[in-house]
C-alpha cells in the first residue's frame, strides 16, 4: 500500500498518472488496474490526462484505454447489476429518484397507523424548525441506512435525530424494514446502497474482486472518501 500526502496543486493526480503508466510499462496487465475518483467530470479528467500522458510515454492508447476509471459508486452499481440475485433482487435494479422514494415512504406511513410524535397534519414541511412526518421518516431513513443501523439502534438513531421520544424511533426503525422490503420487491435501490451492498459483499467474500480481474486499486483525492469508502479500501487490503 502507498500513500501520497501533498498540499493541494502539487501534482498528487499526475503522480498517480504516471505510477499507474509505469505499472503499465512495467507488464502490469491494464486492465487489473482500476483508478477511482470521486465525481465523473474527475473521472473522465483521469481517463484523458493518463491517454495523454500515456502517448508521450510510447504507451498505446489501447493500453491505457483498458484501465478501467470511474467512482466508488460506479464501481458498486456495476457490483450490484452483475451481482443481484446474490443481493435478494428479481431483476438488475434501478436507482430510485426522489419522487418515487418519497412515495414509496408515504405510502408505508399512511398504511402503519399514526406514529407517536409525528406531524400528519403538516406531512411534508420541511423547514428549519418544523418537519412533517414524511420529511422526518425521509431522514431517518437515510440515517438508518448509512450508518446501517439495526432495529434496536434507537440511541444512535436519536444522535442524528434528536428531539424525539424513544418510541417515535422504534416506530421508525420498525418501519424501515417495511421500505427496504419494497424497494427489494421492485428490484429498487438507492444511491448509498451502491456503496453499502459492496461492502456487504466483500466483507461475505473478501476476495471477491480478484473474480473480476482487479488487482490495483489506485485512489485520487483520498481525503474525501467517506467512512464507508474507506473500510471498503481497507477491506480490500486486508485481502492483498
């Protein structure tokens, strides 16, 4: 494992560059190199500059198109369509907009009954220091599944969602299962899942990537990888 610590406008991207070029000069296979960034526009940056780069180095272009570049979300959706039935789905899944997954949540709150301390009669605000039910289930939602939270995780569900009763959150968490059961039934998943299923999947089969011919993993602007992206890449090379 190497890391490149630097001050911003340094040259950390075109250190990688070229470590990534040389690992091709090297008889490094291509195409077991992957590069990730975090925003496609930087994707796409890599993909340019490493052809670039790679033409004043006598390096094909046909070579260097091979490395595979993209986000850790790219990488995880790619997981998840190849790997869905492995995941519980009947189909490839979609990401759902936000449209439909406030619908999908409002549907589950208006079938379970009134719970406890929330606001029905303003269902979607959204202000500063009021929120409806439905602005309130929205966000622990999203809570429950990034920091996948179990069903009894009602203290760390209050960390992030203070102001309500304990049970107002179990309520919530119960409620949780219900959506994710649906999303799972119409083949539906959302951004984070791309993320989370990954993880899932390397920490059921640590050495799952080496099945899709990746063995270099190369990781530009590091300091903005998430909590999650980071014990992905530490999963990872546990397994080197």
């Amino acid at each position: 494992v190497y890391k490149l610590i630097a001050g911003a406008g340094a040259g950390k991207t075109l250190v990688i560059i070229l470590r990534t070029l040389n690992m091709i000069d090297s008889g490094v296979d291509p195409e077991t190199i992957y590069l990730i960034s975090f925003t496609n526009a930087a994707a796409d940056e890599l993909r340019q500059r490493l052809v670039a780069y790679g033409e004043d180095m006598g390096i094909e272009q046909e070579d260097t198109e091979k490395v595979r570049i993209s986000t850790f979300n790219a990488l995880g959706n790619a997981i998840v369509q190849k790997e869905y039935k492995r995941f519980g789905f009947a189909k490839p899944p979609r990401v759902i907009d936000g449209i439909e997954r406030k619908a999908i949540i409002a549907k589950i709150l208006n079938a379970s009954g009134a719970i406890p301390g929330l606001d029905y009669l303003n269902f979607d605000m959204n202000n500063p220091n009021a929120a409806g039910a439905l602005t309130v289930a929205s966000r622990a939602f999203s809570i429950i599944k990034t920091q996948k939270l179990g069903q009894y995780d009602v203290e760390e569900l209050a960390k992030s969602i203070p102001g309500y009763s304990s049970e107002t959150l179990q309520a919530l968490l119960d409620l949780y299962n219900r959506f994710d059961d649906e999303l799972r039934e119409k083949s539906l998943i959302e951004y984070a899942d791309q993320e989370n299923l990954l993880f899932d999947l390397l920490n059921e089969d640590p050495f799952y990537l080496d099945s899709l011919n990746i063995h270099h993993i190369v990781v530009d602007e590091y300091q903005d990888t998430s909590p999650k992206q980071n014990e992905i890449l530490k999963r990872i090379c546990e397994t080197d």
